[in-house]
C-alpha cells in the first residue's frame, strides 16, 4: 500500500475512526497491530510470513537472552538472533547476487555450467525491520534495554504501519515506553494511556503529512523525470546536463524519502506515537560526518551502535579508525541494495569520512579555526560537502558501469560546453523551476527551523489556505500514475 | 476542535477538487474518456472506416500518412487510428461495443509483447487471497481506460496564459487528425540511434490472453473482418525476450487467430537495424521513419484488395 494512493488514505481514515471508538488501551494495540499487519499483507501477501517469523524469533530469544545468567548461552542466544535475521535478509535480497557473481566468476574461467537464479521477490521493508530487532535482541544482550512484556506489544513495535515499509528504523527502547507510558489520573493514581487523537498531535500530524505528500508528489516525483532522462542514456551528454541531472536526483531523492518519513511520524503523531526524525537539512551539512548526522539518521546512528563502535569506532588507532569507516560505509552501501553501485557509493562515503577525519588529526586547529565560523567559511564548507555529496548521488543512481564512469568524468571535469545550456533549460522548464522553488523552500527552512511548529499552530483559516495550496500543487502537478518510493526497494 | 481540524482538512479537499472540477476537467485532453466519447458519438461521413487497434507501438504510426497512401487508391476510405498509451485487451474490450457499432469495413489489430504482460504487481498470482484486487475493482473507474492527466493540462493552461510571451512554443504537443487518442510531443520525433534495453523478467497476463480471445470472437460474431500485425521492435529490445517468450507469443498468436482464419503480419523484427527509433519499442513519428507507416498501409492496401 503506497502512502500516495487513496487506498491508504481510506486506510487511514478507517484506522483513526476505529481506533477513537475503542476504549480499552490493550484492545487498541490488537486492532493496531491487526491494522498494521493487513497493511503489510495488502501488498505484501505471503511474504507477511517472514515478518511474524522473524517477531517470533526475537521476542523469545530476547525473553532467553534476559533470563540467562550464563554469558556464553547469552552468546549462543544472540548469535541464532543474528544468523536467523541476517539469514533471512541475505538470502532473500543478496542471494541472486551472490549467484550473478559466482556465474561470473565461473565465465571468466570458462566454466560451462551455470548456477540458475532463484529470482525471489524482495520482502518489502525487510531492511528495515530486520535490523529493528537485531537491534532489540542486542540492547537486551548488552542490560541496555529489558524485553517487551507481551508479544503483541513487540510484535507492534516490529509491524508498526507507518514506519514498517521504509522506516525510520525505530528502536525499543523510544517505541516499546510508549506503549506503557502512564498518566496521572489524581485521585486514583496512574492509569496507563489510552490512545487518544489529542488536538495538537492531529494538526501537526496532518501539516507534516501534508508537507510529505507535497515533497514526494509534486517536487520529487516531477524532477525525477530530469533524472531519469538524462541516466537512461548519458552517454554523449555534456557536463551540464549531467550535473542537472545529478542535481535532480539529489532533489528527488531527498524529496522522496525525507516526504515518506514525513508522511510516516505525522501518521504515527496522530495515533500519539513519536517516531524519531530522519533528515536534518541534509544539504547544508558542512562535512561529510555533519551529512551522515543529517541524512538517514536513523540508519546511520543504528551502524554506529551497531557496527562502528563495536569495531573499535575511532578509539583505536587512526588507520583503524579510517577502515572502520571504509567498513561501515560499504556495508551501509550494501544495506541499499545487492548491486556493485550502492557499494562504490558506500565506499566513496567511506572515503569523504576518513579523508575528513584524516585532515582534522593533521590539523586539529581546523576545527576552531574562525574562518570556518564566520558565515562566508560556513557557505564554502556547505557547497564542497554537498558538491562531493552530490557526485556520490552519480553511482547511487546509475548502474551501468559505463555511464557511471561517463557521468562522474562529466561531473567531475567540466567540459564547458556551454551552447547546451539555454535548449537545455528551455527543454526542460518544469523541472528547472520546480529545482529552484524547492532550494528556495529548503533555505526557508533552514533559515527557520520551526515554520511547521508555526503553520501548525496558526489560525484555522490560514491553515486551510496552507493545506489547499499543499493539495493543489499536488493535484494539479499529478500525472494520473502513483509512482513508488525509491526507499521501497532496499 | 478536533472536528473542526477535521473539517478544515475537508474544506481543503473541497476546495482543492472544486477548482480541479472547474479549472482541470473542461480542458480538452485527447487522452481522457471525454475524448473517447466525443470520438464515438460524433457524426461519421459516409466513408467506409478502417480501423488500427493497439497500444502506443501502433499509436505512434503516421495516420496522415497512411490517409494519404489509401485515398489515392481508396478513395471511399478512410483509415481511423485508434491506438492509445498503455492500451492492452483488458481495457479495449471496454470500447469493443462502440468499436463495432461503427461499423467499419475491417480492423487491423496490432499486438505485442508488451500487450500481455503483467504490470501491475497486484495482478501476479499469490497464493494468499490478494486484497489490493478487490478493493481496486470497488476503487477504480471501470469505463475509462487512461486516467486523466492533471499535470498534462495544467502545463497546457500555463502555456496558453504565457502564449504571447514566447515563453513557451506551441511546438510541444502535437495532434495527427486521425489518431484521435494520442497526444505527440517533440521527443517523438526524435531518433535515437543509442538504443539500449533492459528489462527484468515479464509473465504474460491469462486475463489479457483470454480478452484478445474474445475481443476476436466479437468480432468474428458481427462478421467484422480483423487482421493482426505484430507491431515493430529494434535489436536491443528483441535481444532480451527471452525465447520462451518469443514461443509463447507466436503460438498464443496462432492459436487465436486459427480459430476464425484470420491473417496476421509480421512486423517483429522487420526494422531491428534501422535507425528509425526514437526507443527501443517505439518508431519516431519522423520522415526519416516513414517505412512503418508505409508498410502499414502496404498492408491495409493488399487486404482491401482482397
């Protein structure tokens, strides 16, 4: 089910009116849970089954793990943990991969015989909530967190509808207290919450809602086209098309997946679930480390919890540190998809945070330094982060070495061809426009961090004016076919 | 006050939808139902009316051009084209009474690949009962095959508001007179001789498959004369059929127009290594690309000479 089509729409409607009918908090969470799993079912089918096995798994392995005194039957608890959820992940979306390059490796040495593909289809959001419960059995293994008291509330914590496909990645220890938060009743002392559409969660909800659709229907997906005429065939294109390429799919991916996430915690404020945020102005990170603080944050602080700092972080030496990175990118690249590009793009991500790093222990004054405080030093950090960013968007988006390598070059060395770039434009004004108005929106926002905070808690009417806005950018911008979120497909 | 957020949140939809009522739906739109409607219940001349069927691959064929090649032998007829983006036998069976109450002297069918397939990922078989299907049945307008495209005619009224600052040109969308469903724009003119093609593994829809059946039978039944033509590829879209596809195609083909002796031409890979694509499925409206258009009408000819 597509956040963008008007069967999640009813969906949702059908949820909040059922949901305000029940008065009992437990029968909340079963209808939650039911909701959450027919969600999933809708456009999953059978494929559901691997998302209750993997609940199953976890929940009662992370009950062992807790009871257990014994440190190595602890060990032997985390370990089937892992193996049973990466086993899944990895079969299911890194099988026919391995199989494409061992067939290669078989041709190079001319092996007759070739292994046949098993073509699975890829369980839409496995990523995501696999890694939601590697991270619950570990915070249990390490006395970070203890395990969720009944199944159906960790099961609701794994399934949970407006993060499950695509994120964010969630941890137990923010979902699980929600669903046991108390409340003060005053003269019976606490009752446990209920869940209750309050006034203030329903508008911001419905504004960050309505400013997800409007970043992923009317920015992303019309300056997406932009991108994928220009990378259906890049070869033969100048360097201008090509950075206006790029420079649209960075648009429409941010635009794409920060709108879903949106789209996701205003769904989850509504019901009175807080969900941490995901994009903090990702293109006015001034290093590589400050874009990773900003970009996808809920996965890039689950490979630091998760994968750096077990590898030694930066508490080691300093080549340790640098592989540790190489590591954790190239392994957050993979984590996109079974494909040599999202491992170049890991690894060029990997690089920009070690060669970062590796300047700022050459020159620790560099941090202090008052020129990269004053405004003008904080606007070059900004355009050198974001150009080195943007050029990793090449590798991410394109998959055919030849026009990844053609497209970089063209990135990269400027050929200054430049009696392309008015027909250029002048072919593709929708786009051009849409690229601007989204930079000069994205500045506003950046400039003031609190405008949503501030249209929410505006008068009705002006918020009506903003919502229609919202819906008739995105009507009347809409071209009759619901594209997909790109973050589906990891 | 939750009611009044609610209704706030109506009151923008109410708004939103009635400037789309009154601003998107009257713009003429060649590819919407109102189109298709307007085609079917107009006044036809007297003409004897040849119909093309399919889906873009045939949309895209030069119908001026072909009116011009039949008139000059056929001068009672007229040659109607009737393909559109995306049509396939599911939703051309929707048009097949309209089709039929036209009368026309004979249909020629165009059917590919393409056609077939399954596109829509709801549509594969599961083995669980499949929801998302029998909601889209309740959801989904079952009369209008092509969904009307807001943003084509927003851009269109902007164009037209800007008009006489030369800020758009008119050149961007063109019309052939008798392709009545299709809207051209200044990519489809373009030949690209760069051609590369990928595609993942595609399964032929049963549904589809047994419609084209029908649609035959219908036919056959008010003694409407079809001939099927296999429209045109290039090499690197020919490349990544797998064969059992290609069998299965051809044999789907026979078996269906055995039934009612029916002829069909080949047009497959006529072309493969000519430069006359503007992609890998579709021919450039363009006169360097003339050569389908003429051997369509070579074809309409030889079977009205019949």
């Amino acid at each position: 089910m597509l956040f963008t089509e008007i069967d999640f729409i009813i969906f949702f409607v059908i949820v909040l009116a059922i949901i305000s009918a029940i008065k009992y908090r437990k029968f909340q969470h079963v209808f939650l849970l039911t909701a959450s799993y027919f969600f999933f079912y809708y456009s999953s089918n059978y494929l559901i089954t691997l998302l209750i096995a993997s609940t199953i798994l976890d929940f009662y392995i992370g009950k062992a793990i807790w009871s257990s005194t014994n440190i190595t039957k602890k060990k032997i608890l985390l370990s089937i943990s892992l193996v049973g959820n990466l086993g899944l992940l990895g079969f299911f979306k890194y099988a026919d991969f391995a199989v494409t390059q061992f067939n290669l490796f078989g041709n190079h040495f001319n092996l007759t015989s070739q292994i046949p593909l098993l073509e699975l289809a890829l369980p839409i959001g496995i990523s995501f909530y696999t890694f939601q419960t590697i991270s619950y059995t570990v915070d249990i293994y390490r006395g970070h967190l203890s395990p969720s008291k009944t199944l159906k509330e960790f099961a609701l914590f794994v399934a949970f509808f407006p993060q499950l496909v695509a994120g964010p990645i969630v941890r137990a220890k923010d979902f699980l207290p929600q669903l046991r938060e108390k409340i003060d009743k005053f003269e019976t002392g606490t009752k446990i919450r209920q869940i209750i559409i309050n006034e203030s969660n329903l508008k911001f909800g419905i504004t960050l809602m309505a400013f997800g659709f409007l970043k992923k229907m009317f920015f992303a997906d019309n300056i997406g086209l932009l991108a994928n005429e220009v990378f259906a065939y890049p070869i033969g294109l100048d360097s201008f098309s090509i950075m206006m390429g790029t420079l649209a799919f960075g648009i429409q991916i941010y635009g794409d997946f920060s709108g879903y996430t949106d789209i996701a915690i205003g769904a989850a404020l509504i019901l009175g679930f807080k969900i941490p945020r995901n994009f903090n102005k990702p293109y006015f990170a001034t290093s590589p480390s400050d874009f990773w603080n900003r970009w996808h944050i809920s996965l890039s602080s689950w490979l630091r919890d998760y994968l750096y700092i077990p590898l030694g972080g930066n508490k080691k030496s300093h080549y340790r540190t640098y592989f540790n990175l190489f590591a954790v990118m190239f392994l957050g690249g993979l984590w996109h998809g079974a494909s040599w590009n999202f491992v170049i793009w890991g690894l060029l991500h990997g690089s920009y945070l070690a060669i970062h790093r590796s300047i700022l222990n050459k020159f620790p004054h560099l941090k202090i330094h008052p020129f990269f405080k004053s405004k003008f030093g904080k606007i070059i950090s900004i355009l050198i982060t974001q150009y080195f960013v943007f050029l990793a968007w090449i590798p991410f988006r394109v998959s055919n070495t030849d026009h990844m390598l053609y497209s970089i070059q063209k990135y990269v060395l400027f050929d200054f061809q430049t009696s392309n770039i008015i027909p250029f434009l002048s072919s593709h004004k929708l786009p051009a426009v849409l690229m601007i108005l989204f930079f000069i929106l994205h500045f506003l926002v950046y400039l003031k961090p609190n405008t949503l905070t501030k249209i929410s808690s505006s008068k009705l009417s002006y918020w009506i004016v903003f919502l229609t806005i919202i819906f008739v950018s995105i009507v009347f911008f809409y071209d009759g076919n619901p594209n997909d979120f790109i973050y589906f497909r990891f | 006050m939750i009611l009044k957020i609610f209704l706030s949140v109506l009151v923008a939809f109410f708004i939103t939808f009635t400037l789309f009522y009154l601003i998107i739906i009257p713009i003429p739109n060649t590819d919407s139902k109102e189109n298709m409607s307007k085609f079917f219940t107009q006044n036809f001349d007297d003409k004897n009316k040849i119909l093309v069927l399919g889906s873009s691959y045939v949309g895209e064929m030069n119908s001026t051009y072909v009116n011009q090649k039949i008139s000059q032998l056929f001068p009672d007829s007229v040659v109607y084209n009737l393909g559109y983006d995306g049509d396939n036998p599911n939703l051309r069976i929707k048009f097949l009474d309209e089709i039929i109450k036209l009368k026309p002297t004979i249909i020629f069918y165009g059917m590919s690949y393409g056609d077939l397939y399954i596109k829509d990922l709801s549509q594969k078989e599961e083995p669980l009962p499949n929801p998302k299907l029998f909601f889209q049945s309740i959801l989904k307008d079952d009369i209008d095959p092509v969904p009307v495209n807001p943003k084509h005619i927003t851009l269109k009224l902007i164009k037209n508001q800007f008009k006489n600052l030369n800020l758009f040109s008119d050149s961007d969308f063109f019309y052939l007179p008798y392709s009545p469903f299709m809207t051209f724009e200044s990519y489809h003119t373009i030949i690209d001789t760069n051609l590369h093609y990928s595609t993942d593994p595609q399964s032929f829809d049963s549904s589809k498959m047994q419609n084209f059946r029908n649609i035959l039978k219908e036919l056959d039944k008010n003694n409407i004369p079809v001939v099927i033509f296999t429209p045109p590829h290039h090499k690197s879209f020919l490349k990544v059929i797998p064969n059992y596809e290609k069998h299965l195609f051809t044999s789907f083909l026979l078996n269906s127009t055995n039934q009612f002796d029916i002829d069909i031409y080949n047009f497959t890979d006529r072309y493969q290594n000519l430069s006359i694509w503007r992609n890998p499925s579709h021919v450039a409206i363009n006169t360097e690309s003339l050569i389908y258009s003429e051997d369509i009408a070579s074809m309409i000819i030889s079977e009205l000479e019949k």
